[in-house]
C-alpha cells in the first residue's frame, strides 16, 4: 500500500490516495519519515533490519539449501542471539526456503466420489465442556526407516489428544484405530451432541470410518481440505510425535 502511494503521488496527490485507500495520511507520512530516519522505527523493525542480511548471508554461505532450523543454529553458534520462530517470520518475508529431501508428502487426499457430511463447525474449535467437539487430522514424522504416520484425535475443550496411531501407510484403519481408542477412554454418551470433525481426505470419509461414528453416536462434520484443524495447533503435536515415536509399536 506504502509502494503504491509512492508510485502515484505525483499524479494524485497523498490525500486523495488515502481518502480511497483504508489508510490515514499520517500513517503514510510516518512511514516516510522512517526510510528517511531509521531511528524513529520500532525496536522490533531495527531489530528485522539487522537480522535480514545475516540470515541472507548464512543461507546464501550454505548454498541456499539451509531451512530455517539449520539456518538459526548456525546464527547462534556465531553468536546471533535470535528467536527460531523470528528466522522463520524473516525468511518467509525474505522469500527464502530450504531445499526438502525427496518426494513431497500428501497427508490428505480427497476422495470426491465419497458422500460428504455437512461442516458443522465453521473453523470455530472451541466446546464449551468435554466431549461436544473432537478434530481429527493426522501428520507424518521423517525417520531413517522412512515416514511414519500418526493420528491423532483432539477434544478442543481441552486440546487434549484422546486417541492416537502410528503407522508406517496412511490406511483407512489407522486413523480408525485412533478413534476407537478416544471412544473406549471417553466412553461418549449416546445421547448426541458430540461433532466430530476433520477435513475431506479419503481416511475420514470412508465407509468403515462414518460408520462407526453413527454407531458411536457422532455428529460427523467435514471442512475443506486441509481444514480439520488450524495449523499452528498440529504443529504443536510435533513435539509430541517426535518424544513418543520410539515408543510406538508400528504396523
């Protein structure tokens, strides 16, 4: 918005710009001032104009191959004292992606012959008591032996995982599995008013799966792909997945 104001300002003047754009002349105005004197810039602005050529400099130095863990590792062994979750923010400002070691993997595959359940849930996970709203998704984790797949089944009350499978195949039965084992440590009641919810991929939709929800007694709800649970939330499950791999008994 700033680039654009810059480019047609002397064509349109700032203020007409702005009456069209939702921004106020003083903001634009500020920015201004703040290329021409950097020190009027926040902490954390001065603080990302530091780090920038650094982070350039150590991925440009390992042959742009680096992603944004091996990257912050090697900034604190020099000494940069910075967050991993800053490096990440910079390099995706800055465009730069480490190099991903073989084949990209597709958790989720829709299956679009399959019937598919209303979405009940809208991306609003929060219950307001246990047992009314569960997601489901699964993730993978990279070993030597090759990728292993976990699912897991959250009640977003609490978002507490209560039920969970590892498997080397992202079968139909899995994930089932992790469902059974929320159904026999919750035990449910059968009197409704428990949505469970994931995204379209095949395992979710299958025959055996929606099944067993009905049998259970189980709102099912199904969003786009993708969509079972907010990112940034399965990503917390990685420190879980990682801690408790070993101790899995794969199929």
């Amino acid at each position: 918005m700033i680039k654009f104001i810059d480019d047609h300002r002397d064509a349109y003047g700032v203020e007409p710009i702005c009456r069209v754009l939702p921004i106020a002349p003083s903001t634009y105005h500020e920015r201004v001032a703040q290329r021409q004197d950097p020190t009027r810039l926040s902490a954390r602005a001065r603080q990302d104009a530091a780090l920038k050529p650094e982070i350039a400099r150590v991925f440009a130095e390992n042959f742009a191959v680096y992603g944004v863990r091996k990257v912050w590792r090697q900034m604190m062994r020099e000494g940069v004292s910075v967050a991993r979750c800053t490096v990440a923010r910079l390099m995706r400002e800055m465009g730069l992606a480490g190099v991903i070691r073989g084949k990209p993997v597709r958790t989720t595959v829709s299956d679009k012959t399959a019937p598919c359940p209303r979405d009940h849930v809208n991306r609003q996970f929060y219950a307001p008591a246990p047992n009314m709203l569960w997601v489901s998704d699964f993730t993978y984790v990279a070993t030597w032996a090759g990728f292993v797949y976990v699912a897991f089944v959250i009640d977003t009350y609490a978002r507490r995982i209560v039920g969970w499978r590892a498997s080397r195949t992202a079968h139909a039965s899995f994930v089932l599995d992790a469902l059974e084992q929320a159904l026999h440590d919750r035990r449910p009641t059968h009197r409704g008013g428990l949505i469970h919810h994931s995204d379209r991929g095949s395992q979710y939709v299958s025959i055996k799966y929606t099944e067993r929800l009905a049998e259970a007694g189980i709102e099912p709800s199904v969003g786009s792909v993708g969509d079972s649970y907010d990112c940034d939330n399965l990503r917390r499950l990685d420190g879980l997945t990682h801690a408790t791999i070993d101790h899995v008994s794969l199929r």
